[in-house]
C-alpha cells in the first residue's frame, strides 16, 4: 500500500481508502448490491483491509449510514488507534445541528473522529454552511476545542468544492469522480488552490456501476494520476477487500474517448464527463440528467428514472426555446445539450409505458 499526505493536516493515509456503506445493516437505494453483515463479520472485513495496510475509514451518522458508525467504532477498539484514521459526516447546515451530531458521533464511535465532514452541500445550503452561524464555522470550533482533529466539506459541486477550497477555517475537502465522471477531478487538477487542502475521492467505482465494463484494476489504476490524498472504495464481503486492498496498483491512463467506446458494447452513452461548466440560466442540472441517464442503462432502471422525472418536462421545454445556449458554449464536449435532454425525455415516457 502506498501513502499519501493529507493537505496540510500532517497525516498520512493510504492511498485507498475503506467506505463504510457497505458495511451496514439495512437498504441504502443508491447501492445495487446489499452486504448487510454483522457487527462481527463487518469488523473483520474492516480488520482484513487494515492488516493489508489500509489506514483510512470513512463514514457517516447512522441516519444515512445505518450503522456503520458503530460497527466501524467497534472496529477501531481492536486495534492501536493510531494507526487509523477517521472521518465522520453529517448532513446538517446550521451550527447548532452539526454540533449535536459530532458529539453523538463521538458517543457511537467511542472515540473522536479525525475529520469530520459537512455532507452533500449544495448550491442551496452552502450560504447557511460558510455562514457566521453555520456548520463549518462550528466544526472549526469543534476543533479548537479538540473534539475533532481537522474540519471538512463534502460535495458533488465544484463551486462548493472551489468555495471551501479558499476558504481557511477548511482542512479536507471530499468530492467525486471515477474514469468516466473525470469533469471535475480534471478541473481541480489545473487549479492551484486545491494543493494545500487533503482530497478524498469517492465514487471510484460509480456505486458499483463501473464494475463490469471495466475491471477493479482498470477502476483503481486509472484514477491514481489525479491529486487525491485518498480514494474511498466501498467495501461490503471479505472478497471484496482482497480485491481492493491486497496488491498495489499501476497507474493506467484511458482517455475519455476510451472510457465511451467501451461502454458503447452495451448502450449509447451520453459523452459527458461532468465538468460541470453547463451552467443553465433556468437553473437545470444537465450534467446530472446525463449522469442519471448513463446510470440507467448501467444498471439503476428504476432508481435513475425517479430522479429524472423530477422538472424533466419543464426542463425539456426549456431547452427547446432557450435562445442563449449558455450551456453548449461551456461544454467542453461539443455536446448538443437539447438533443441529449430530448433523449433522456423519451427514455424516461418509454419506461412509463
């Protein structure tokens, strides 16, 4: 295993990473296979990646991962705790309320997380989390008064990302991308105000999606070239963290032509990497419309539609009588973005009939 700093924290910690989602016991939708173990097979499995030297664990409260937070609080009791690294997340804006979950946090883990994440912020509460009174101004009060070891932001946005990146009170920063998603993670590869914060990378494997056109290796290998401190993997059997963590990786290099033409043996993807540029003056996520489209035929049917169908119809109507196409202007991938949306709208009545 190989080890990478992270940021200016003064840690070090494995390349790769344990994801604790699979772990729980329970149902979480966005997953396409569930693990559910018991606390002692989970500690195990847990045990398994450490002993092949991973160092970095990464989880959330039990509202929206179960109880994992326990089980990785159990783990952390069977070995020198040092050699370990913790972080924690809440999906809580206001200050008030992420207090209150880093002190149940640190009741269920029996021990204080390393860092610990704001989650999922967004373009709605990032005002309220950067706020005077917000979450992360709590959680660097948390950490002066040694209840955390380093504060943290996890979003899917690079202008959140860019935000938190500038800001001081901000130590690790947590985003998402894999060989196919690579938008922002090319992005934040050019723009030097991200060196000095420590990165963790999730979504490596897509929720499990990439998995079959590609190979562990090729998902691994080919996302070592990016400035990551480290990449989270979802791990749920003991399989599954031998394949992760028992051999290191070669860097691979595929180019996004590549990555496209090898899903092409299955389904017409849409060629979008989500940089994220395609700004939509009527406030549409198009790159995540692409992505839900994608996911769809990699194996998420039901669960991309329910997304999709939120604002599609109005969203199409929109595309078809936007006269600025600020959006195509921006992509970096020459897409006809109403055409794609057009696409996505017949998929989605398609799959009603």
């Amino acid at each position: 295993m190989r080890y990478r700093e992270l940021g200016a924290t003064g840690l070090k910690v494995s390349e790769l990473g344990f994801g604790t989602i699979p772990i729980l016991s329970g149902h979480v939708p966005v997953l396409p296979q569930y693990y559910s173990p018991d606390e002692d097979t989970a500690v195990a499995i847990m045990k398994k990646a450490f002993d092949h030297g991973c160092n970095f664990y990464d989880t959330a409260i039990l509202e929206e991962y179960g109880d994992a937070e326990i089980k990785l609080g159990k783990f952390a009791k069977t070995v020198d705790r040092n050699r370990i690294v913790i972080s924690d997340k809440a999906r809580f804006y206001g200050g008030g309320d992420i207090y209150r979950e880093v002190i149940r946090s640190i009741e269920h883990l029996g021990t204080k997380p390393d860092i610990y994440f704001v989650h999922q912020v967004d373009e709605s509460n990032e005002d309220e989390v950067f706020g005077s009174s917000g979450a992360l101004e709590a959680l660097y009060d948390l950490k002066r008064e040694g209840k955390i070891g380093f504060t943290g932001i996890a979003s899917h946005y690079y202008s959140v990302l860019y935000r938190a990146a500038k800001d001081p009170r901000v130590d690790v920063l947590q985003g998402s991308g894999n060989i196919l998603e690579r938008g922002m993670l090319d992005r934040i590869r050019e723009e030097e105000t991200f060196r000095n914060k420590g990165f963790i990378l999730n979504k490596v494997y897509a929720a499990g999606l990439l998995i079959g056109p590609f190979s562990v290796p090729e998902l691994i290998g080919g996302i070592l070239e990016y400035p990551f401190s480290t990449a989270l993997l979802g791990i749920g059997t003991f399989e599954q963290a031998e394949e992760a963590f028992a051999e290191e990786y070669k860097q691979v290099h595929f180019s996004f032509e590549e990555v496209i033409e090898r899903l092409k043996g299955s389904f017409e993807p849409i060629e979008c990497d989500r940089c994220e540029k395609c700004v939509c003056p009527f406030g549409h996520e198009i790159h995540t419309s692409f992505r839900q489209f994608n996911y769809f035929h990699l194996g998420k049917e039901h669960w991309a539609v329910g997304k999709l169908k939120m604002d599609l119809e109005k969203t199409c109507e929109h595309c078809r009588t936007c006269s600025e196409k600020a959006c195509m202007k921006e992509c970096g991938r020459n897409l006809y973005i109403p055409g794609e949306i057009e696409r996505i709208l017949k998929l989605v009545k398609a799959y009603g009939e």
